[in-house]
C-alpha cells in the first residue's frame, strides 16, 4: 500500500491509476490523515465458471461417495454440548 499526499495525488492521477491498475492501492492523505483510498475494482463474477466449479465438486464428493448432505442433521453435531 502507498501513501500519497493530496497535491502530489491531484499532479499524478494517472499514475496513481497506473500503480492501482497492477494490483496495488493507494492511499492519499491531507496533512498527514487518510481522507481517500484507491484500490484495484473488483473483477465480475462468471456464472459459468462457477457453475462448471460446483459440478466438478459434486463429481468428485459422488466418487468419494460421502453420501448425501443433510442440513439439519450438521446443524444439529454443530450445536450438540451448547447453552
């Protein structure tokens, strides 16, 4: 993370966004406190790549063959021996 005062952040933007478009953020200051940070935007999520994800977590749990999921059933060995 890089610190930058005000001015030298208003003279250099385009910097600023060079040095957060390679992953880093920016911090930028007035008289020594942090007024404003600068960070890389979040890329969209791709629903494919996340559906094709979870099939391939299914396809390997059903070869281990761990059985089925059953929600109230871990809820309940989470909470067993609680107030």
């Amino acid at each position: 993370m890089r610190a930058v005062g005000a001015l030298e952040a208003a003279n250099g933007f385009g910097q600023l966004l060079d040095i957060v478009e390679h992953g880093e953020e920016v911090v930028i200051t007035r008289h020594g406190k942090e007024v404003a940070r600068i960070e890389p935007a979040r890329q969209p999520i791709n629903r494919e790549e996340v559906r094709a994800a979870v099939q391939r977590i299914r396809a390997r749990a059903e070869q281990r063959k761990f059985g089925s999921f059953e929600w109230a059933e871990w809820k309940a060995d989470r909470d067993e021996g609680r107030p």
